[in-house]
C-alpha cells in the first residue's frame, strides 16, 4: 500500500489508536495494524511538529497533514486515557474502593513514590548494599584471611597445614 493510501485508510489509524488504548506500545500497535513501527513514528513526528516534506521526502499534502495531526492528538489520547484509568484504579485501591473495602497502603505508597507531584519528597531508590543492616561478623573474619587459611577451612582443619 501506498503512503498515501495507508493514511487515508481509517482503519488502519483506529487499530494503533485503539491499541494504544488498551495500552500496547506503539510498536506493538503498529505491527498489529498491519504498519512499520517506523512509518508510524513518522506519522507521529509529521504530525506533531507539522512538516509537509518530513516523511522520507514524500511531500505529505494538506488533507494528509490534518490527518496526521488529528492522529496525534487521538494517540496522545489514547495514552493519556489508558494511564488515568489505571492510576484511577490504584487509587481506588489506596482508598479502599476496591475488592475488599479496605484502604490498601502499598497502593497509596505507589502512588507517593511514583507520582511527579510527590515523587521528589517520597521516592524511595533501592541499593542492595545500603540495604543490608550491616555485615555479618563472620564474613569480615573470612575477608582478612589468607589463601591457605581459607583452604585449611575448606579441608575441615582449624589450621593451615605446613
């Protein structure tokens, strides 16, 4: 199919669109309708920043251009409504609307942690080493000792043989 024919094709922008929505990546969305991630993404880049010669030199036409932008908007859409219901549905959770009728604290946790309002304030970043309360005894005994003392343990002697 032809650049323009793919574009003028509804159905082929309903499948990314409601793909999008339902909360594929856009690569997924682009194969599933039958498109090149890449053509798609030249779609979008076309579309948002409003280039009539931006797709590998085809010149786009002002009937493709408005359809390219309307495009964006629908996929930005999409994006933006598959993202609310989820946050929507973990804060149900957090405030217990959810199965079980009780506030569900790792929920509002989430939320804290990951929200761009709160995230600064709350955001919690895992280190393994800082993680451990402090290193056993033991291990700091076996760090200073030498090769023969090591292999003398391993034999199941207190002593290294001399």
């Amino acid at each position: 199919m032809a650049f323009r024919n793919l574009l003028e094709d509804s159905t082929v922008l309903d499948v990314i669109v409601e793909s999008v929505r339902a909360g594929l990546p856009l690569v997924t969305a682009a194969r599933k309708a039958g498109v090149s991630a890449s053509r798609v993404s030249d779609w979008l880049h076309a579309g948002k920043y409003g280039t009539t010669y931006g797709i590998k030199g085809h010149e786009v036409g002002w009937r493709n251009e408005q359809i390219l932008k309307d495009f964006v908007y629908r996929v930005e859409l999409a994006r933006a409504g598959w993202e609310a219901e989820h946050l929507e549905s973990i804060s149900k959770q957090a405030l217990g609307k959810g199965k079980n009728g009780r506030p569900e604290w790792k929920a509002s946790a989430w939320l804290l942690n990951n929200h761009p309002d709160t995230r600064q304030t709350y955001r919690q970043e895992k280190n393994a080493i800082e993680d451990r309360r402090e290193s056993l005894p033991i291990y700091q005994q076996v760090a200073t000792l030498t090769d023969d003392e090591l292999k003398a343990l391993a034999s199941g002697n207190d002593t290294p043989a001399d």
